[in-house]
C-alpha cells in the first residue's frame, strides 16, 4: 500500500524506543529478573484501593476540574507546609498532571520558545531533552561528577547566557541516587537571582531519601519557589507508578501559563483516583514511613550482593542503586546489560543512556523497589557473576 507522505522528517530523529520499555522487554522475553524499569512489584495499600473502588461505585466518573480536584489541591498545600514550611494558594498555584512527566512537558511548553536554551544535568532523566527538542528549545549539559555525581556550579555558571530560559533539576536523582544538598539549592539560587530563569523540579523521589537526610525542596528557599515548578508524583510515593498521577506547584504568575498547556495536553486526571488520594494525603502515617521502608529495601539488597564482585556507588534517595561492574568485565554497559538479562537472567539499566553522548563510567542501575524474595533471587545471580 502507497504511504503519504513518502518521507516524514521527524522532531526527534536520534530518539527511539525508551530504554526501559527495550529492557523490560528483553526480561520478558528471556524470563529474567526485571530489576530494570522503575516499578515496584508489591501490592498497592489495600486502603488506597479500597478507596478508589468506593468513589467509583459513588459515580465520581465524570472529569474533574482541569486543575484538579480542590480538595486533594488544599490538602497538597497543607502537605507542604508542614514539610518544607511554603505557602502555595491551592486555587491558583496547584495542579493535578497525569504523572510527573507529563508535569515536566508541559511546563516546558508553556514556556520554551524556538532558541531557548535549557540547561540539563546528566545522567538526566530521559524525558526532559526530548520536551524541550519538541518545543524547539536548545539544551545544554552540565555533566554530574562521577563517581558521586556532585555538581560543579561554576561549570552551571559557564553555560547560562542570555538566551537560558530554564534549569532542569532533579533530587533525588534518578539514575544516580544522589541528593542535593542546602548549599546546591543556595548557590542555584545564587546563580538565578536578577534574571528570568525558571527552574522546573523533579521531585518525584521526595520521600524516597535516607541516611536521615532531609530533601530540599525548591519549596524550602524563597529565591528558588519564585520562579519554580515543583513536580511530585503520587505514583512514585504510593507504588502505583501505573495510575499516572502526580501535581505540580508553582507561583500563580507561572501557574496561568502551565495551565494554558495543561489544558489542552490532557485537559483533567483520573477523577476517583484524586478523591481516594485526597482522602488517604490527609493521615500522615500513609506517606511519613516511606524513608526507613525504601531504605531497609536498599539495605537488604546490598547485604546480599556483599560477596559480589560489583562496587557499590551510595545511593541516598530514589529508589535505584547503581552498581560498577569494572572488577567483572572492559564490555560497554549497553552490552554488559543485555549479555547479562539474556544468558544471567538479571535485567538492569545502562547509565550511559542517560547522558546524550553515551558516556560510559561502566555503571548499571538497579531498581530495588521490589519483594524480598524477588531482591533474593537477583543477589544470588549477580554474587556468581
């Protein structure tokens, strides 16, 4: 059959399918451990279903307001002031996305024109280029220090210019696991003060992070919350990474033009899921544990890959944990990780994905959100490696 047109020139021509999805598969397929994509594979809370399925038998099936339901917008905006001490008005300043990538795109388009540049760290999460190649922005890479990928701000510095329209940052940092600390946060606030930079967030992980650190939220510092989007993600928080339900707060003058995109990308979120939710924010208990349970999990798993001959890279937050296979194998990581999905029946991530060069610190991501026995069964693979 003809096709029309007889050649398409496509937005994003170096971009194919994700990695996650061509892993995942590759699991699938060869009936490996999937200790690739970010999923946990225990169950969501009973209560938080059990709530779901009562506003859905209650008819609340219909859309929601665009900007989400009010009640789960007021209950956000009591959520972060007691965490991080800000006040965001939940009628103009808050709103509920369809996941926290499409948060992130649509605070891009809403502000991104033909020539802007927008600066983004690597290894970077593989959604924020791809945003800002669509919208016809320019970015720029400032590149994290391996091998605990800190940021070198006088490296940031260099790359703003007239045209820096917007920073991208993540913490805690998928791949990588690391934390921004309160001196980053000053010094990206140092760097943005007297200009019109706006800093979108990724703070999906934010009550993913240990050792008893605290997570600094651009929420915490009032020369960053002028002009950021904070984007959270109730999947990450409550191991439902499938429902595709996150928010997004920022200043009302930033807010009126997300919402102007947001409006027209997905238009409303999943109604009964955000009445269940607005219900099961309000008790504390669903969401404070979060730290020590992510964490007793990464710790499980590096006590029983102890014996293994992978180099451990601490991982403070998130819930991955990368691994350095050097002492193993000279193969490049995009090599190493399928030979060892298909023939060793683990499957993981190639952090040189991450980065638009394919730089490669042979490194692999690991996802420990999973069961025990699950986590169990990969440490014995990978300590016979």
């Amino acid at each position: 059959m003809a096709r029309f047109p007889d050649s398409i020139t496509s937005k994003l021509p170096q971009v194919g399918t994700t990695i996650f999805t061509v892993m995942s598969a590759l699991a699938s397929e060869h009936k490996a451990i999937n200790l690739s994509q970010g999923f946990p594979d225990f169950a969501v809370s009973e209560k938080l279903i059990s709530l779901v399925n009562q506003y859905m038998k209650k008819g609340c099936n219909q859309y929601a307001p665009m900007q989400g339901l009010m009640r789960l917008r007021e209950v956000l905006a009591q959520k972060a002031e007691f965490l991080y001490g800000a006040k965001y008005n939940p009628e103009t300043e808050i709103n509920i996305t369809a996941g926290g990538t499409q948060a992130i795109f649509s605070a891009i388009a809403a502000f991104i024109r033909d020539g802007d540049e927008v600066i983004v760290f690597e290894p970077a999460y593989d959604s924020y280029v791809p945003g800002v190649l669509l919208n016809g922005g320019i970015p720029k890479y400032a590149q994290l220090k391996h091998p605990d990928y800190h940021i070198d701000w006088n490296d940031v510095k260099k790359l703003i210019t007239h045209n820096t329209r917007m920073i991208i940052i993540n913490s805690p940092h998928n791949p990588s696991g690391s934390v921004l600390s309160a001196d980053d946060m000053k010094a990206l606030e140092k760097i943005t003060r007297k200009t019109n930079i706006i800093i979108i967030s990724d703070e999906v992980y934010e009550h993913l992070i240990y050792e008893g650190l605290q997570h600094e939220s651009v929420c915490r510092f009032p020369g960053l919350m002028e002009r950021s989007f904070m984007v959270g993600s109730f999947g990450k928080t409550f191991h439902a990474t499938g429902w595709k339900m996150g928010y997004v707060m920022a200043p009302e003058n930033l807010m009126a033009e997300f919402r102007k995109a947001h409006q027209f990308i997905v238009f409303t979120c999943n109604t009964p899921v955000q009445h269940a939710l607005a219900d099961f924010l309000t008790d504390r208990s669903n969401w404070d544990y979060l730290p020590e349970f992510y964490q007793k999990k990464r710790d499980f798993f590096l006590k029983l890959i102890r014996g293994s001959r992978f180099k451990v890279i601490p991982s403070y937050g998130t819930y991955f944990q990368l691994l350095d296979y050097s002492a193993i194998t000279d193969e490049k990581e995009t090599d190493f990780a399928i030979r060892m999905t298909k023939e060793m029946g683990v499957a993981s991530i190639p952090v040189s994905v991450f980065y638009h060069k394919m730089l490669d610190n042979q490194t692999l991501r690991f996802c420990f959100a999973k069961k025990e026995e699950t986590l169990e069964k990969a440490a014995k693979i990978l300590c016979k490696i």
